[in-house]
C-alpha cells in the first residue's frame, strides 16, 4: 500500500507500507500528493496507522537493502536493532569482535558527544516517527474527516488515533529513556516552528497524563482482543506505565513502587497467559505458535512482507559461526543441518553474564561437548555454546567467549524454513521481537513488591508469578527472593530483548565499580566506575546545530 504524501514531515514523500496481514490494500496512483486525494480512500486510514506500527522496523521507502537515512549499510539504520545495541552491548549482556567504531564506543562505553550510528538511528527514527504520528493526527480530526464527507468514519478513525497516539508515548518513552531531554515535537511543529526541548521529569509527567487517558474507560483505544495482532492495546498501554513506574526513581527522583505494581496487576488481569516452552518465544513462527498468547505488545517481522536486516534477522544470523551452527543443528536433529540460515559470528556473550544462569558441567576446550555444558539439566532459558572457543572474551577473536542462540532460524516445529529460498527471502527473519511480555509484568510486579518490603519479596501473589517463571525453566525457586536476585532473574528472562541497561541504571549498578562486567569502560575485568552521565546519551550533534531550542546533556 502506497500514498505519497507531500505534506509529511521533513518534506519527505513517505511510504505508508502494510506491515500487517489485515492491512493489505490495493495502492494509490502515485501522482495523489495530497493528504486530500490519500485519504479519499477510506482503507488509507488503516494503512497509514500500519506505516507507523511497522515504523520499529522499516528503513525506507523501497526494499530492505535501502534506507533513508543515508547509512552505508541499510540494517544499520534500523531502530529496533540500534535500540538493542544501545540497551544490551553498553552493558555486560552483548559484546561484538566485528570492529565498527561505533560497536566498540559501545561496548566498551567510550562514547562522547561525537556521531555514533546507534544512537543517530535510534534518535532520528524515534523523532521521525513521532512526527509521522503527530502528522496522523493533523489529518485525522473529526472536523478533517467532515470535510472529506466522511463522519460515518468517525468512531473507527477514533481508535485508530488511539492506537497512533500509544507509538507516540512509546517512542516519545524511548527518548525520553535514552536521551534524557529530547525534543518535544507536537501537531503544530508541523511545518512551523522548531519543537522546544522537554526535560526528563516534565516528559515523564506528560506521558504519564497521556497513558492514563489512553487507558481510561473513555478511550478509543481498543480492549485486549479488540483487533488483530500485533496491534497496541490498553495491555500495552498499562505494560508502557509499569515500565515508566518500575524506573520512575531514574527519571523524575521520586520512587513510584506501588503503582508500578498496580500497573502490571493491571495487565496480569487482562488475561494474557505464560507460553511454554520458553523456545517458542524466538521461533520463527511465534506468530501463531501460541506466543502471542503472552506478546502484550511485539514487533511483528515477516520474510515476505515486512523484510529487514536489523531486528531478529541481526539477532539471528549475527550470533553463530558455521561450526557451532552445524553442531548445534546435528544435536538437534535439523534434517537441514543447521539451525541458521547465515553465519556472521558477531555477537558474543562474555561468560559473567553467563554465570548468571545456572548452567551444570560447565567445561571449556571439549570439542565433543556441543554447548560446553550440560543443557539437559540447566536453565531451559539458556541457550548458549562455547565449542571451539576460548573462556576469555577478546574484542580480536572470533573464537572467543560463549555464542548465543536464542533467536535462531527454527520454527517450533524444529525445522528451519526455508520456504522462500527461490527469492532469497530465507535468509531473513520472521520471528516477532516482544517488546513488552507477560514474564515482565510477573518480575516488574515482584520487584515493586521487594522495594516496599525491605528488599524482599513478601506478597504471596508475587511469589506465585516468579515460580511460574522459574517452572517453565526447570529451574528451583529460592526460599527468600530478594532485589539482587531479582536483578539476576531479569538477566536470565530477558536476555537480549533490551532490557538490561535500564535494569542496571535503576539498581545503581550502571556506573558503579562495585558492579563489574567484562570491557566495562573499556578494562577487560571491569573493575571501574562509569562516569554518571552516561546514563542517558548524548543529543545528536545534527539535531543540536538544526535546532537551536535545543541545549547539550550535561557532561557532554
């Protein structure tokens, strides 16, 4: 689906792609310019909303390969994998042997106020999709809808601005997370004047005013269930305010425990369920393998029509070598003799963050031993291999560390699909990224639960959630379940799914030296101190020079 629309921001003629299977439409003729002539075709209401649901992960205008943001290589540019470099290779969960120079800033948290591509894409993307929402919005008031002679439109379109308007908050959440104070565009910056600068507490008050009138009875935003997945729902609405609440201390100097657990109660009652087996939740077909049953809100990434080189293709083909991979696929039984349609042997996983699972006959050097230990016995949500590798994670080495797979190319079945090899698409990725799941609620929960009680977790409810997590691992729960702990679980569930940098800023471990991991601030070991302004990133220069409302974050 196609309108170009040459009153979209920055002048750009933008491409309102369906991303979702419900969203297929037929395409405008490309001379309709105008919002006018778009919009004459009552399906282009939906197919606009589906640009912005997909915009995580859309790079441009034409196929994968191409990017509007003018990077050299497309999956680069793409949001939601510079969203996870930044969350997950600054911290202890993700180290990388290709040798960018933007990588290497990251993970060995070396960066200034200089150009770092993770941080121009993630940035540039959340701002351009705020204005493609706040442009959505312009166009589809009641009184525009009048004008076009089309009032009976107007409860749905009502929704669909709902929906627009919580990717709004979400990314407006992302830059607010990352960058502190960013800019603040709304409607009226439109072709006017440049967006004033928003500080960090004044945001957070702002999207907390703007969720809780999405999640009002009121509102136009769809109940669980309402429409297909993967679009946002009020689950997702409540998932976004147990997220700002659990992290509230971070942004605004004032803890809000209690309603970051009312907040997630809220969405535990909605009916969302725990998928098992954990497996399932990477696979290529978590779509429809029951998956979605727990995905409160994801990333909806598909080989055929919704292609990309960032997202969980990087996740994927970015984590094994060819040897590893063709082991791993023989254990398993692959009639296709690999797990991983390609193998970039990038992406490593140095072993103190692995020590956190609870791994059995742990061994190094043992060719004969496919992951290096005994997966059987060990944490159902680890899936790591460290055949033919050395222990100590070296930045030069490929063989170096443990590997990780727990994205992979696998369906649920245990079969790697490839049945769009005659068109190349194979080698891309269909697996849907979670961005908010039940298991967060369930740990978000507890750990409010432990920061009112002294640091424990005492409600019989909370611990109840974290027993279900940990059954579906195979793994035993503690007697006493404390904040650290906690930390650890986080680690172990939502390993590469890009919550771990907040995590460690909300613990007070992000900078500390007390808090070691491997390449921390550059030492192999660790053992320093993280200046504490690097707990939000810099405003990218670019946006510094072209607005001047704008002013530097401290310490940059």
């Amino acid at each position: 689906m196609k309108i170009l629309n040459k009153i979209l921001i920055l002048a750009l003629a933008l491409t309102f792609t369906s991303c979702l299977g419900d969203l297929d439409t037929m395409p405008l003729n490309e001379t309709d310019f105008t919002s006018e002539n778009a919009y004459a075709d009552e399906s282009n209401y939906l197919s606009a909303l589906a640009y912005i649901n997909g915009y995580y992960m859309l790079v441009g205008q034409d196929d994968p390969g191409s990017n509007d943001l003018g990077f050299s290589d497309s999956g680069q540019s793409e949001f939601l994998r510079q969203w996870f470099n930044l969350n997950e290779m600054t911290c202890d969960a993700l180290k990388c042997v290709w040798g960018d120079s933007y990588l290497t800033d990251l993970q060995n948290d070396s960066w200034g106020s200089g150009t770092n591509d993770a941080m121009v894409a993630v940035y540039t993307r959340a701002v351009k999709a705020i204005a493609l929402v706040n442009e959505y919005l312009l166009q589809t008031t009641e009184s525009k809808l009048e004008s076009r002679g089309q009032g009976h439109l107007k409860e749905t379109v009502a929704g669909y601005r709902a929906e627009a308007r919580f990717h709004r908050a979400l990314f407006f959440y992302i830059l607010m997370d990352e960058f502190g104070n960013p800019p603040f565009p709304m409607p009226e910056n439109i072709g006017g004047a440049n967006p004033v600068q928003i500080q960090r507490a004044d945001l957070f008050n702002w999207l907390e005013t703007e969720l809780l009138d999405l999640a009002s009875d009121e509102s136009a935003m769809p109940e669980k269930g309402a429409v297909p997945y993967p679009r946002p729902t009020k689950g997702s609405v409540w998932a976004l305010l147990s997220r700002m609440y659990l992290n509230a201390e971070v942004y605004t100097g004032t803890a809000r425990w209690q309603d970051a657990k009312d907040a997630s109660k809220k969405v535990i009652d909605m009916g969302y369920s725990i998928h098992k087996p954990y497996s399932d939740l990477f696979r290529q077909d978590n779509t429809t393998n029951g998956s979605a049953d727990e995905f409160i809100f994801a990333v909806a990434y598909d080989r055929v029509s919704c292609q990309s080189w960032g997202g969980t293709t990087t996740f994927t083909s970015a984590s094994l070598n060819e040897a590893c991979n063709l082991l791993i696929g023989a254990d398993l039984g692959i009639a296709e003799g690999k797990i991983n349609a390609e193998n970039w042997a990038g992406y490593h996983v140095p072993a103190d963050y692995v020590a956190r699972f609870e791994l059995k006959d742990v061994e190094w050097g043992n060719k004969n031993n496919v992951y290096g230990y005994n997966r059987a016995t060990s944490d159902q949500r680890a899936f790591f291999t460290n055949n033919g590798n050395e222990e100590a994670f070296d930045p030069s080495l490929m063989a170096t560390g443990w590997l990780c797979w727990k994205y992979n190319g696998l369906n649920s079945k245990g079969t790697l699909d490839q049945s769009e090899s005659a068109a190349g698409n194979y080698k891309l990725s269909s697996t849907d990224m979670p961005i908010f799941r039940l298991a967060e609620m369930y740990l978000n929960y507890a750990e409010a639960d432990a920061r009112l009680n002294g640091g424990n977790v005492k409600d019989a409810t909370a611990i109840s959630y974290v027993k279900e997590l940990r059954e579906r691992a195979g793994v035993v729960t503690p007697a006493d379940i404390t904040l650290d702990w906690l930390l650890d679980e986080r680690a172990r569930e939502f390993m590469w799914e890009g919550h771990r940098r907040v995590d460690l800023i909300r613990y007070g471990y992000f900078t500390s030296m007390s808090y070691p991991w491997t390449q921390k601030g550059g030492v192999l070991n660790g053992k320093v101190s993280i200046p504490e302004y690097k707990t939000i990133f810099p405003i990218i220069q670019s946006d510094l020079s072209a607005n001047s409302n704008l002013k530097q974050n401290p310490g940059y």
